[in-house]
DNA sequence: TTGTAGGCGTTATCAA
DNA sequence: TTGATAACGCCTACAA
C-alpha cells in the first residue's frame, strides 16, 4: 500500500536514499542514524515492495512465465506437475517467481498467443507442449516465443532443427516399454497411448510398429489403443482390447495411471497380472509403485528434466546464449508385473 | 522488446492513441484506418503489452498472488494440486494470472513474510496452510496478510475468528471415517495421521479420541501412528503397527496415498484388505480408485474449495468486503475396502 | 479523431 | 551522506 515515497517523507530524506538502503542493507551510501529510522518506517507503514514498478525500472522482473498450452485445468497431470515441480525447486533457489497465465483459447496456437501478449517484462520462459500440440503447431509456438526476444527453455517437445535451449526427455517419443517385453518372451503386446492428437502420439505409434517389426513381429491396427492419459478411459479401452484381442499377453502402457487401469480391466476380466497379461507402466509415478501388483515402468526422471530446463533458463537469462539441448534418459524399474512367456 | 511508442512513432501518431486503441479495439476515438496501421506496427514490430508497466498505471494487474508455507518442492501433493486446480480453473476463466513466490526460508511465517515482501501489486492473494503450520503461526500469517492492505482468502486453515475471507473444509480437522468404521462393528482402530506437527494432527488426534470415547471404547496411545503424507513412511508404520497391535481390525487413514502403502503393508504381512483387515482413505484421489481392492475413501471436495476461494476472491477484489465463511462438506465413496465386522 | 502532459513506484545518474 | 531529476512503459484527463 504505501511506497517508496512515503517512507522518504515519514522519515524526512528523499526516496532515492531509501531505494538505496532497501536494495542493499550493507550500503555505505546511507547513515546508520539513517537506516534506523528507514526500518521503523517500513513497519509503521507496512511497506512492501512492488516488484512491478521495481522490474519496470531495473529491466529485470525475477519472474519466470510458464506457458502450458492445453485446455485442460493446470495441476492435474502427473507428468506435468513433476516437471513442474523440479522447475519450481530450481527457480524458487534462485529467487525467481513463476507466473501462469490465463487462456480461454481453445487451440494450442491460440493459447501461446493469448498468453504471450501480455506477458512482457518476464525474464525468460519455459514452453511446455502437451499430448494436444501437433508438430505444426509446437513449431509455430516457437516462432511466437522467439518474437518476445526473452531466453526460453522449451520442455517435454520433440527434437527440433531449431537453434534454441532444449530439455529433451528420451524416450517420450519412443515406446521404450516394447523392447523389454519382447525381450521377456511377449509377441502378441498391445500399445495403450494417451492423447490420439498430437505428436507424441505419432512418433510413438511410428516407434511401436518400427520395433515391432524389427522384431518379426506382424504388426496389428487393432493393437494400438488410447486412453487419454485418463483412468477411466484407459481401463474401457483394456476391457475392449481383451475381448476383441484375447490372445495379448502384454500392455505396454504410455502412463502409470493408465497402466493401473489396465491392471484393474485385466483382473475384472478374470485374468492375473501378471500370469496372463504383463503390463509395463511410464513415469514411476506413486501409482506404479502403489499397484496390486506393483508396476514395472520406465522413470523418466522428469524432475530432473524440471531441474534441468531452470537452469538452462537461468543460463540463459544471465546472458548465456548458446543453444544447448540438454538430454534426459530414461532408468527401468523392475517390479512385479511383467512375467517371462 | 518494442514499446507503445515505438509503436506511435512507426505509425507516425501518439502513444495516447495506440493505447487507447489497444485497450479497446472497439474505441470509436481512433479510426479505422489508424487501428489498421496499429495492427500492422504490432505486428511488424512484435510489440506485446509490458504487463508490469500497464499494472503501475492501472494499479490493477490481475494477478493474484499463491501463498503455501511449505518447505517442500510445490505441485507435489495431491491435496494441493486439487486445490491449485481448481484455484486455476476458475482464475484462468476471469482473465487472471497466478504467481508463485520463490522462498528459502525454514518456517511458515518466515516464508510468508518473505514471499510478501516483494509481492506488492499483486491484486490479491491466496494463503494456503500446510501440515507445517501451527495454529499459532496460522494466526501470524494471517496478520501479516492483512498488512498489505490487498484482498485475501485462507484455505485449508482450521476456522479461525478473524473477520476474513476463508474457504473451511468441513472434515478436514476430523478423522471422519472413524464414525463409519465404529458403525460397520470396528473396534480397534488405528489412526494413520500425516505430518506429526501443525495443527491439523492436534485437531484430527483429538477429534478421534472423542469419537472413540464416544462409541465406549478404550483409547490407545500406540493406535496413532503417522506417515508423513508419504507412501514410504506410512507403509512402515503400517507394518509396524500390524506388529505391535495385531488385534487392529480397521485402519483410517488420513490420505489415499497413505491408505494404498497401508493396504500393500497389510497384504504384505499376509493378510488380505477387507476381510482381515478394512481401510479407509481420504480425498478421493487416483489412487482410491486404482488400488486393489479399491479403497473406500472421504472426498474433500477440494477442487470445488479451489473454485469457490477464487470465487471469494474475485468477489473481494472487486470490492466485496463483507466477510464470508464457505462451508465444503465432504462426501463418503463406499468402495471395496471395508468389511463389516 | 488525435495529441499533450502528468503520474503510477522504483531506480540510476549526477550533482550537492 | 543526501537530494533532484529523469527514465522505465503505460494509462487517462484534458486540450486541440
């Protein structure tokens, strides 16, 4: 509520001399008599400072905006918070805020747009793309952040020529699950993806076939199925694909959450986890580890991946300019379902 | 990068104009063919709208600022994440951006007070409680909140005198499944609780001795254990208290989380979820839903809390002072985990 | 329909 | 050791 200028008159010096005293408590610009009388102005007066008119002077916010282009609600998805998370840990390290912004948009192109026009004055952003941006439209996302002219970190999208700061998670595009299952013996194994737009989807429905086959595997439509990283969803597309594929004997499944779904369709249809049917999780999220049986999945430390993009941000808004791709691989972890056929 | 008057100058107008247009693509006080040569300066100069300047003009910047005391990495708890969600949700939909404050402080009041001190212009705020916060230091933060002068909503903090805007949680300072488990013929129950400090633990371990009491049984000391809102913890403390208490028939959980890792303890020890042993969880979480047996379990309702403490806020910052309390009741999801007894 | 001028709270430069 | 003054980018009277 009250400013700068306030305490100046409360005390009887010029706000100049308080600016320099509240930015630095050590400065010998600024009488002891001084300071004093400075500190119990800013308790009579509740001063605080606002960090907008500061960031207007200075050219420097300490402020990160986070742009998340998906029209569902923030903080729901285990992938997304996860990276988030290691985000926030780095960047509140160093003393830097993060920012979401509003989007009543209803495209992945338009949300960026929405939320990139009044967001001058961050010091950098991080761009998520989510299981809804095409190529297209990631590429197209990059070119509207780039116009801002402010470092950004893009996360959790495909390689791409672009010279930009990357955090790359390996095996997002890759169905990484399938080589572990061939490798136990499983040739009749069946693809639960999450969003059926987008191209995680693709890269990953691409990889399937290509390992698949690679494996002299003939490779069925019918195999590759979608649950939109939701429970629900996830566990009616199982039930489906055991009635009409009876003869699966694995699921390799692109989230923990749809991976214990599947668990639960499998053991409703009367069938064990993992006696009849395998299942391989992604994400060693608290769900794969909680599972009856617990789930064998793939970490892909995406904290570590938030940790990673902060500090390349953080580089980067310190005036490293250097493109860098950091690249974040992926650890198996062995648990209790899959079994050798 | 570019500002309004660079935007004037390649237009060859005043900033005066450009802004108005901007503000208002309707205005009848620029014409046409000016808000065209805007457009096009916009453009080619990839002008975006300095939110910081605008707030300190306007001294309204439609951003309201995220208080949660706690020392742990955000977006990592269920509770909150609900929460948030909802707190987005509804935020997100009125045009608002949220703000999260870096902290490195050791204690709930010293992280408010350091996330307030350079929080100035933020159009509100939101204080969260935590497990870490006592009562006493739930009081401080809220004195220190009213100190800004702006608008404010508590969430998740027991009720309070105070003439504030607060969003309760009914059942959350209540161990609300012991009335179901008393009323399905248990008798010996065990209290699994989270964080052993704040007062949520006071409230909930006073709360269950009276209702113990209440249905004739004996208190036992050793049947309160914690777990730390943590799948780890609680699963050893499970194991433990299945030990030392094998009499136990009934656990009530405080999380779902907790209530999944305590149901792998007891199937573990050799017994089987419901029939040897029922357990009840709370918030209605994945997790509820996924495990084996499913897990009858309390909903908080927390998403709908996040929507109606941005509603409350949105209200008070447009000016609606009259303080309210918002009462969200929890509801019981009976599902597979509880036996009669 | 457009322009001018002052101010929002802070900081930086320069002078006293 | 302190004070004036201008500037950051934007908005709003008011004047033209």
């Amino acid at each position: 509520m009250s400013s700068i200028k306030e305490i100046a008159k409360y005390v009887g010096i010029s706000p100049a001399s308080v600016s320099i005293y509240l930015n630095d408590k050590n400065s010998t610009r600024v009488s002891a008599k001084t300071k004093l009388l400075i500190d119990e102005a800013v308790l009579a007066l509740n001063y605080h400072k606002n960090v907008f008119a500061s960031s207007l002077a200075t050219q420097e916010s300490r402020i990160i905006g986070i742009i998340i282009p998906t029209m569902l609600p923030l903080f729901q998805n285990d992938y997304t918070n996860t990276l988030l998370s290691g985000i926030q840990t780095r960047l509140s390290a160093f003393g830097y805020s993060m920012l979401f912004f509003p989007s009543s948009a209803k495209s992945s192109i338009e949300i960026v747009k929405e939320q990139l026009e009044k967001s001058a004055g961050c010091d950098g952003y991080i761009l998520f793309s989510t299981g809804f941006c095409t190529m297209d439209q990631i590429r197209k996302n990059i070119t509207e952040i780039e116009k801002t002219g402010r470092p950004f970190v893009t996360l959790n999208i495909p390689s791409v020529p672009e010279r930009i700061h990357q955090v790359l998670i390996e095996g997002l595009e890759t169905a990484s699950g399938i080589p572990y299952l061939i490798s136990k013996g499983h040739r009749n194994i069946v693809l639960l993806l999450g969003r059926r737009a987008g191209v995680h989807a693709r890269f990953l429905k691409n990889d399937f076939k290509t390992r698949i086959a690679a494996a002299g595997i003939k490779c069925d439509e019918n195999s590759i199925i979608y649950g939109e990283y939701d429970a629900l969803q996830a566990y009616s597309a199982v039930k489906e694909v055991l009635e009409t594929r009876p003869e699966t004997t694995a699921i390799c499944s692109m989230s923990d959450i749809m991976a214990a779904a599947a668990i639960k369709a499998v053991q409703e249809s009367g069938r064990t986890v993992p006696d009849d049917i395998s299942v391989i999780g992604r994400n060693n999220s608290l769900h794969a580890m909680l599972a009856t049986p617990s789930i064998t999945t793939i970490d892909l430390n995406m904290h570590q991946a938030g940790l990673s993009a902060a500090n390349l941000l953080l580089d980067a808004v310190d005036g490293n300019t250097a493109p860098q791709k950091i690249i974040i691989s992926g650890t198996l972890i062995e648990r209790e379902s899959v079994a050798v056929r």
